[in-house]
C-alpha cells in the first residue's frame, strides 16, 4: 500500500460513523424538542451479538472468523438490515448502519426496525465453498437473533443472494420446514422477489429524477459519475443509463474508467464480470477514484462504500445533485462543504432505500406465499420512494434545511411517535 492510500485508510476510520451518526441524531432531537430518554435510546443499539466462530479452509487449517449481528430498534417492527462480508468492518460500523437502517425504514414508512450484520473477512480472496461453511456457521450462530418476526437479514457490500440461500438453508434445516421469510434478496427460486437485484439502484436513480426537477435537470439530458460498481452501482449506472443520461465515468475499489461520450454500461457490467474490474475498458480512459468524484457531470452517485467524501476531497466535487447509494458516503465535514457549495444532496436513508423497500415486499411475498408481477413490484416502489421524497423536501423547504437534516427529522419523528403511543417511554 503506498503512503497515500495508506493515510486514505486511516481517515476513512478516524471518521467512526458510528459518533457520526450519534452526533446528527443528537442534534436533529435537540432542534426538535424530543425528550432526552428517546434520544439516549435512538443514539445505542438495543442487542448486540458478537460472535467468535471457527471455519475450516480449503487446505485444511482452521480459522476464527469475527461477526457481529446488531439490532439498534425494533419499536415500529422487525428488525431489517444487511450482511456484510469485508475485511475492515468493525462493531462500530454494524452499529452505525443497524441506526441508519431504523431511520431508513422509517423515512419511507415501511413497519421495520435497523439492524446490521457483519463478519470481518475478505471474499474476494476465499473460495465458494469456504465462503458457504463460514456464511452457515455465521447464521447458526445468529439464529438466536433472527427469523422471519425479529430479525430479517438481507444483502449489503461483499453478499449477494447465494449467501442468502445458505442462510436460509441453514435456519430452516434447524427448524424443520422452509422459513422463506427469514432473509431477503435470495434467489427467486427460493423466494426471493422480482425487482430486489435491482431495487436499490432504480430507487436512487427515482431521487435522481427528482432531484433534477428541483434543478431543471432532465435525467435525459444528464451525465452521471458513479462509484462502486456491485450490486448497488451497477444497477443506478444501468438504470439512469436506461433514462438516457449519459454514464460518464465509474470505479470500483481498483480505480476507475472515464469517457466523456458516454460509457457502455452493459457492456462494462460484462466485462468487469470476467476482468474483476472496470479498469482497461475499452473506448475509455482509467481514472483514479479521486478522480470520479471530482468529474464535472450532473450527478454523482457514491455506490460504494463509507468516508469516500470527506474535508479533504468534498471542495473538489463539482456534481450539482449527489445520490448517496453507498450508506454514510460522506463524512460530516464533507457534507458541510458540499451544502455550503450549493450541492444538492440526497441522503443515504431517503437515496438507497428502495432496497429496503423491496425488502418489504420480498417479506409479505414470502409470508403471504403469494408472488407479484415485476411491473406491481416496480410501480409500489416507485410509489414509496415519491411519496418518502416529496415528504423529505417538503420538510426541508419549511424548516430551511437541508434533505438530510430533514430525512433524520421524518425518521425521528416516526420512532419516537411510536415509542411514546407505545408508552416505553420515560
Ligand atoms: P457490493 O459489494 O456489491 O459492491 C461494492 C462496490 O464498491 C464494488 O464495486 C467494490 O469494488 C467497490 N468498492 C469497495 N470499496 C471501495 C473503495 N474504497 N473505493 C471505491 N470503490 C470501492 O456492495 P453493494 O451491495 O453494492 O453496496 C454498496 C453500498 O450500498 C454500501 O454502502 C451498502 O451498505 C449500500 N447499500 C446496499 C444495498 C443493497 O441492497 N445491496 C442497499 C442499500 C444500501
């Protein structure tokens, strides 16, 4: 690792986005009168389960793996958040994302809590199989935490739906009989929903389109620069170019491909399908990641991972619209230079919710046993994410703020409404 990256690493961790999180939630409570006891309660966790794991290699040798699942609160429903397969993460990121998932769901009103899973390991160096002993061990060592009414676990960076699978595999093998709705985003051959693959991705393309009108952009007429390019990044690069905005730049964690005409995006999906990266595509020029996020285009959207926009890079972004796809993008003092600079932003809870929002309908489908067409799931998202967006910038315009001071002041308005009707409170 060179200097430079190296001291990229350690900024990415000085900013802990867990006192983030804490430290936005303090405020919008203190702006909005919340009572202290419900503030104490949003800014903790309420379970946190570290588990200390072994899992056999493929060359015989043992090893202990660490995994986390963390519930941060459950008063308007289950809980609901992903799992995340890296070799960084750490108990403070599950918990950061498990409170960013309770404002989530409660910004696009769907009847869940947050929480997050993790296991610190890196799969891009393990083997199929070694990746399904250690993902059944992880979900039988979660099991006392989750399940279909309490917990509902789904993809996040480094799973997909295989791994949702073998979760499901292993929770049913232990009760008995098939629990479909013990996970989402599984193969549609398990129960998983039409429109989930995509769902995070045409949701923040959906806030793109409505952010433009705020600023009389048309998504067609739009260049677009995205960072990250998995499960989230690939679909908003696919879905906005569908829209026929113009992808002109993307990245993933090697670096990154620019081409001011316009990007393939299908044929880049392919070949970084078989290349393991984006870089060297042909008709475009490689970029570095700090180079994407600071391209002249229309609108940037951070698909990849937490702290890429930060005090030190945010004065360079020159987008007029940001969609957060990625959770907790931006650091704190980013977002200040980024407002200060008349960026519009779109916050991670309101920008990549539709996840979440298929998630949902992914869970009714499997407790129902009744499966909806495409074109239903796609037109009840697009619903809730126009309904959620117009609540946030209707907010944001009354109280003179920004989106994501307003989407915190929805969300802690929903949790604390339902904790005080459910009397938990003081
Ligand atoms: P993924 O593992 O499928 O893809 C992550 C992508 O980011 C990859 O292309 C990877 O190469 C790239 N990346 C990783 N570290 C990077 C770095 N330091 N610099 C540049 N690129 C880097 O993960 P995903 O599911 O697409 O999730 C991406 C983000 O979206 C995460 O913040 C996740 O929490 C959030 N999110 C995911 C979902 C979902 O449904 N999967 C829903 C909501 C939010």
């Amino acid at each position: 690792m060179s200097q430079g990256e190296e001291s990229k690493v350690l900024e990415r961790k000085l900013s802990n986005p867990l006192v983030e999180v804490q430290k936005k939630i303090d405020a919008v409570c203190q702006r909005m009168d919340i009572p202290e006891g419900i503030n104490a309660r949003l800014r903790i966790c309420e379970r946190e389960l570290i588990v200390n794991f072994p899992v056999r290699m493929d060359d015989g040798t043992l090893k202990v793996f660490t995994g986390y699942r963390i519930q941060h609160n459950d008063t308007r429903g289950p809980s609901k958040g992903g799992i995340r397969y890296h070799p960084d993460v750490t108990l403070d990121d599950a918990r950061a994302l498990a409170a960013l998932m309770t404002l989530k769901a409660a910004v696009v009103n769907i009847p869940f809590g947050g929480a997050k899973g993790a296991v610190a390991c890196d799969p891009e160096i393990m083997s199929q199989n070694e990746l399904e002993r250690l993902t059944r061990r992880y979900a039988s060592e979660i099991s006392l935490l989750i399940g279909p009414e309490s917990d509902i676990p789904a993809p996040d960076v480094g799973t997909n739906s295989q791994v949702m699978a073998w979760i499901m595999d292993t929770y049913s093998m232990n009760k008995g009989y098939s629990v479909l709705g013990v996970v989402t985003g599984k193969p549609l051959e398990v129960g998983g929903s039409k429109g989930r693959r995509e769902a995070t991705g045409r949701g923040c393309m959906m806030c793109a389109g409505m952010a433009g009108e705020q600023l009389g952009i048309k998504l067609k007429d739009a260049t677009v620069a995205v960072q990250g390019f998995g499960k989230v990044g690939s679909a908003v690069a696919n879905s906005l170019a569908r829209e026929g905005c113009k992808v002109i730049g993307v990245s993933d964690v090697r670096g990154g491909v620019y081409n001011p005409r316009g990007l393939d995006v299908e044929g880049l999906y392919r070949y970084s399908r078989e290349a393991g990266s984006v870089i060297d595509f042909k008709d475009a020029e490689n970029i570095t990641n700090a180079e994407l996020l600071a391209l002249a285009c229309d609108v940037l959207v951070p698909a990849a991972i937490e702290n890429q926009l930060r005090g030190d890079n945010a004065a360079s972004v020159k987008a007029k619209i940001i969609v957060e796809g990625a959770n907790k993008p931006t650091t704190t003092e980013a977002d200040n230079i980024l407002n200060e600079n008349g960026i519009l932003i779109v916050p991670d809870i309101l920008a990549n919710a539709g996840g979440v929002v298929v998630s949902y309908f992914e869970w009714i489908q499997d407790l129902q046993a009744f499966f909806w067409s495409e074109s239903e799931v796609n037109q009840r998202l697009e619903e809730v994410m126009a309904h959620a967006f117009h609540e946030v910038l209707e907010i944001s315009q009354r109280e003179k703020t920004d989106m994501r001071t307003a989407a915190y002041m929805l969300a802690i308005d929903r949790v604390a409404s339902a904790m005080m009707i459910r009397g938990i409170y003081p």
